[in-house]
C-alpha cells in the first residue's frame, strides 16, 4: 500500500518508515496544504495532523485515497461525512493525551493563580520587586470541568489532588465514577455560576460549537478563569473579551483559539476580495487575548511531549497496519 505521510518533524520520517515495513511511505515535511506538487494518483494511505485539513477538494488530489489516519484525538479538520461517502476509512488516536493535556491545563491553572509569567518578565527586567503578585490557592476552590472523557477524567483526579472541590458536566452521566473521583455533576448553569476555575474538555462538535457564548458567558461566576485545552471554536473570543472588559472572566489559560488558521495567516485573509466580517472580527479580538495581562496563549502545544508523541506515532502505525489487512482500529464513526 502506498502511503503519504505529512510530518511535523524531520525525525519522524525514519521512526515511521520503520514501524510500516513492508508498505512504500513517502514521507513529506509540513501539512497537506504545504504540499501542492507531490504526486497523490496512486496514494491509497494518507497520514495527517490537525494543520491539515482534509475536506473535499484535498480527498480529490487523491483518487484511490482509502484511508484517512489522523494522528490526533480530535478529528473536526477532516470532513468525515464525506469520506464515508466515498469509501474513505478514517481513523485517530483517541487516547494518546490523557494525562498530558491534563497537565497542561494544570500548567495554565498555575501559571496563572502564581502569576509565574508576570513574575518571570519583571526578574528578565531586572526587578526583583513582589509588588502586585499575590496570587491564591487552589486547595478550597471549585473547578468545573467540562466534558469528561478521558482527558476530563484525568484533569478531575489532578484536581483532587489539589484538595479542590469538583463539578463536572458530562452528556453521560456515571455516578459509580462521581463517587470514586469524589466529584458532582451538574448541569452547565450551576456549574458556571459555581466555578471559580472552569476547565474545558469538551470535543468540537456542532453541539459544542460556541458552548461559552455571549449568553452563557454571563452566568460565570464572576472573577472565574477559563482553561481551554480542547478546540478554539467551543469559545465564542468576542464574548470571551467583553467578559474580560467587564469584569466577569478574571483570566484565561488559551492553548487553542479560534480561527487559528486565520491567525497563522492574517494577511491573505485581509486582502481577500470579501473577507468574512465575522472571522476578522475574531481575528483581531484574538490580538486583544494575546495582550492582555491576565491571559496566557499558548500555540496549541498541550499534546507536545515526546511520551504522547510516541503514542501518537505508533498508534498511527497499528492503524495503519490493522486496516491493510483488513482489521480496523480506531474507526471514527
């Protein structure tokens, strides 16, 4: 079977090649958009990330395409209707970040309740001042955490490890898992009012797409931080600035944003003959985030450790295998 593989990193390409003995890989560094001349007639296998997006004007540049294998938990860049359609099998790695996006919204958690970024700006100063950094516990306040799949789970038991208490909303409900956690469930406008912390964990879906919007984001409890780990269109930015403007979000923790693409390629879209008024306004109040004292952004990073990396690359390769001889894991369905 012939296989492309779109890389992020130049040492991938041996580690892979290794694991598909037996299949021709031709390993291409960058997204899929990158890579506009490669040939893809007889491409039966492609191999993407999240920064590929797959729809279908990219599954036309591959006419015996058969397998789309994502190597991610989240599989919204990739138009699932539409392969189904033509016979495109689609696969992911549902759980490669359990622990590592946990801790990484932790990690925002921290460095906001601490202040560390402030901190550590003003020593690289050369101020050693402590004036205006009181930050506060963790032990005693309430985080909501929404969504509990596997990474929710994982952020619940961290959380207790913090001595924190918990609510949690989840579209499925397990008591026996509630009572073991030590957590309770409760529907998003008693968790919202009741947050001091809210921790996103949700999939992007057209259910959860602008879960916080300008209507929910006012039953925040006021002085609340946002964590969002999951996918940037689950938080409306606009509604998420004016709650910053009034008052209500004290701070966020942002690995994701929405529009990102956008982001990473600002200018085309300003000189489109008619850009979006709706992305452009999200675009510059992504700009107002990204400067603002009490807001961490980071660029989608929460996945990235070599241990997750790993799992990422050799789960890729089992589905790969699996669905060469017939034997499929990891179907998105």
């Amino acid at each position: 079977m012939k296989i492309i593989y779109f890389g992020q990193e130049e040492w991938e390409r041996e580690y892979i090649t290794g694991k598909l003995v037996g299949h021709e890989v031709v390993f291409c560094l960058g997204s899929l958009q990158d890579n506009t001349t490669v040939d893809t007639t007889d491409v039966e296998a492609v191999s993407i990330f999240v920064n590929s997006p797959m729809h279908a004007d990219e599954m036309n540049r591959f006419p015996k395409l058969r397998l789309i294998a994502t190597r991610s938990t989240g599989f919204d860049h990739v138009d699932v209707v539409e392969a189904k359609k033509r016979g495109i099998t689609v696969t992911s790695v549902p759980s490669y970040g359990v622990n590592t996006v946990a801790e990484f919204a932790f990690a925002l958690l921290l460095a906001l309740s601490r202040r560390i970024c402030e901190a550590h700006k003003r020593v690289e100063h050369g101020s050693f001042s402590q004036k205006n950094l009181e930050g506060f516990d963790l032990a005693g306040k309430t985080i909501g955490v929404v969504g509990l799949g596997r990474i929710g789970v994982h952020t619940a038991r961290i959380a207790k490890g913090f001595d924190m208490n918990l609510l949690a909303f989840d579209m499925h409900q397990d008591e026996s898992l509630a009572q073991s956690i030590g957590f309770k469930y409760a529907q998003l406008p008693e968790l919202f009012g009741s947050s001091d912390i809210i921790s996103i964990h949700v999939p992007y879906l057209p259910s959860t797409h602008h879960l916080i919007n300008m209507d929910t984001i006012k039953t925040i409890k006021r002085g609340a931080y946002l964590i969002n780990t999951a996918r940037g269109a689950v938080v409306e930015t606009v509604a998420l600035v004016q709650a910053l403007k009034d008052g209500i979000i004290a701070g966020a923790g942002l690995d994701v944003l929405e529009e990102e693409g956008d982001m990473a390629d600002e200018m085309k879209l300003l000189v489109a003959p008619h850009p979006s008024e709706d992305e452009l306004r999200t675009v510059l109040a992504n700009h107002y985030l990204m400067s603002h004292p009490r807001v961490i952004v980071t660029p989608h990073v929460a996945f990235d450790t070599r241990e997750a990396i790993m799992r990422i690359l050799d789960t890729t390769a089992v589905n790969i295998l699996s669905f060469s001889i017939g034997k499929s894991e990891n179907v998105v369905v």
